[in-house]
C-alpha cells in the first residue's frame, strides 16, 4: 500500500487496509495465517496495542478470524447468496423443497435449535397480522448453521387460528416448509414483503451466531400475504453480515 506523509488514517488502520489488501489480491488465501502481533510490531514499529487492533479491524469486519492459540487466520467460509426472489418462488415450496435450496446447492444446511409455542402477540406483530383482541400466535425459532457455522436466527410468528393443529406447530412441518402447510390449510402465500435494515448485533445475538460485537448483522422483517392481502406470517430473521450476500435478481 502507498502511504504519504500527510496521510491522517490511525496507524491500526492503515496496517489493516494493508492486511486487507493482500487478502483481496491473494498474497493471503483462505484459511492462510496472517501476521501476528508480534509480527506487525517488527514491520511497522508499532506498540502491540496498535498491532492487536489492526488484527481486530479485519476481525470485526468478518474477513478473519482467532483460533485459539494459533494466532488469525484469513476466513475461509464462503458467503452464502441468498436469492431472495427465487427462494420465495411457488415453484420451490409448492414442489415440496425447502427455499434454502435456492440459497445453499450442495452445502450443508443444519436447523440445530427449533422451539415452537404458543404466545400472546407482540404488539407490533398483532398489528402487522391484524389480529383481534386477546388472539395468540404459533412462534417457530430456529437458528440455522452452514457448513458448521451459525449464520442466522430466525423467528416467525403465525396466528394461531390459522395453524391450530396443523404440522406448522411441530417442529418439523414437513417438506416445503410451512409455505406448503399454510397452502394447504387454503391460505397459500402468494405476495411477500421484505424490509431490510443492519446495525450492530446485541451480546445474545452475537454468541449465537459466534460473531464479534464489531460483525454488523442485517435484519430482515418478511411477511407473507395469502389472497385479499391477508397477512398470515411475519418472519424476524438475524442475519451473520459477513455470511451473506443478498441478490435479487428481476427484470425490468
């Protein structure tokens, strides 16, 4: 990297941008060790606090990763592609395949924790479903790992007059998810709504999806419509910045 004189960045960051720029031309591949602490100290004559934070830059922006004892590490999971047109499609649930097939093709896709009860409705969830007076909801939370890492949380709520009895409370619903169920129980999915915000992940977020409190994490809020514009689930999903990239495909 070229520095001048005049150039104000903090020591850290400019050692990361190095870093980072190695990574990104391949000096440094996945899975590589990067230079310790220690290491950066003897190139750049710096204090090992300005080494430890530039390490921790590329830490917190998900582009490398601790192991205990051995030092940092360029990451070498590959970001998942969430299709979010084609995941949603009839064709994919509608045929009985999960919408993360449209997302994951060969890699391994785990559900490792499920918990499915009946609760009184948020207030924001009621409003959104439309629910009347003292009407509960099924909630289904789920986090889901890829190739052993955790990468999303996710939690939807459905209301309980609709799914009562249904496979949509257990917690598996069978092949095609809970968008075939719903079909079945005559309240087909046929329009979604996702609104996308990011920000910072809370302390619980972050330990269950092994980030750093410095990986950002990107929130998506998606609600299923059946016809007449009823609104029958709203999905609250927790997403691993750094484990996605997000693509919508269309035309024009």
């Amino acid at each position: 990297m070229t520095t001048t004189d005049d150039d104000r960045r903090p020591k850290y960051q400019r050692i990361a941008d190095s870093l980072r720029e190695a990574i990104q031309s391949g000096e440094y591949g996945p899975g590589d060790r990067l230079p310790g602490e220690n290491d950066l100290m003897g190139t750049h004559g710096v204090a090992r606090m300005t080494a430890r934070q530039a390490l921790g830059v590329l830490k917190d922006e998900g582009i490398a990763e601790s192991r205990k004892g051995a030092g940092v590490f360029v990451r070498s999971f590959q970001p998942l592609r969430r299709r979010g047109i084609q995941r949603l499609s009839e064709e994919q649930w509608g045929s009985g395949r999960s919408i993360w097939a449209a997302d994951t093709g060969s890699r391994a896709l785990d559900v490792d924790q499920v918990a499915v009860s009946e609760e009184a409705a948020p207030a924001d969830i009621g409003r959104v479903l439309d629910l009347v007076d003292e009407e509960t909801v099924c909630v289904r939370r789920r986090r889901y790992v890829l190739d052993g890492k955790p990468v999303l949380l996710a939690t939807s709520y459905l209301p309980t007059s609709v799914v009562e009895g249904s496979a949509i409370t257990q917690e598996d619903p069978g092949s095609g998810g809970i968008y075939a169920r719903l079909a079945e129980l005559g309240y087909k999915p046929v329009h979604f709504r996702e609104e996308i915000r990011s920000r910072m992940p809370t302390k619980e977020e972050a330990a269950q999806l092994s980030i750093s409190a410095g990986t950002p994490v990107i929130l998506i809020c998606r609600t299923a419509f059946a016809d007449e514009g009823r609104p029958v689930e709203v999905n609250e999903m927790t997403l691993d910045a750094a484990s996605y990239i997000l693509e919508y495909d269309f035309d024009a």
